[in-house]
C-alpha cells in the first residue's frame, strides 16, 4: 500500500506556498479543502510540532487544537483532574 503522503493534493504544488511569511495561504488552503488524505495529515500535523500550513492549518491554529487537546484531557493542570464548577 502506498504511504497517504504520496496521495496528498499539495504533492502538485510549489513547496513555498505552505511557508508564506506575511501572506495568506490560499493557494495552500485551497489545496488542503479538496486533498483525499486530509485525516491522516491531520494527526501528522498535529504530533510534530512544524512551520508552515500543514492540513488546513496555521502553526498558530494547530497550537490551538494542541491547547484544546491537552485541556480536555486534564493534561493543562499538570495531568491532575480539573476542579468541578461550582
């Protein structure tokens, strides 16, 4: 079977594209709303910490899932079990 990253939409694209400084990633976003293989990039992108645009999204935007992620697991306390509302 083939790795999934060899099926990505951005293989067809100019690498630059998802390293931009200072401009928006359209054409990468463009790239990443159609790719077959967005999941597993998804998982990718977000175990390794990188630059650039990498499976429709910023650094800043995966850093932000990251957030998420490690606050719905109680993992933002220290791994100790968050506190109830009262």
């Amino acid at each position: 079977m083939t790795d999934w990253r060899q099926r990505g939409a951005c293989l067809s694209l100019n690498p630059d594209v998802f390293f931009s400084e200072g401009r928006p990633f359209r054409e990468a976003k463009e790239a990443c709303a159609s790719c077959q293989v967005l999941i597993p990039c998804t998982f990718d992108a977000l175990r390794v910490s990188g630059v650039g645009y990498q499976a429709g999204m910023s650094g800043v935007e995966r850093d932000r899932v990251r957030r998420w992620d490690r606050q719905q697991r109680g993992l933002e306390t220290g791994g100790r079990p968050r506190k109830a509302a009262s």
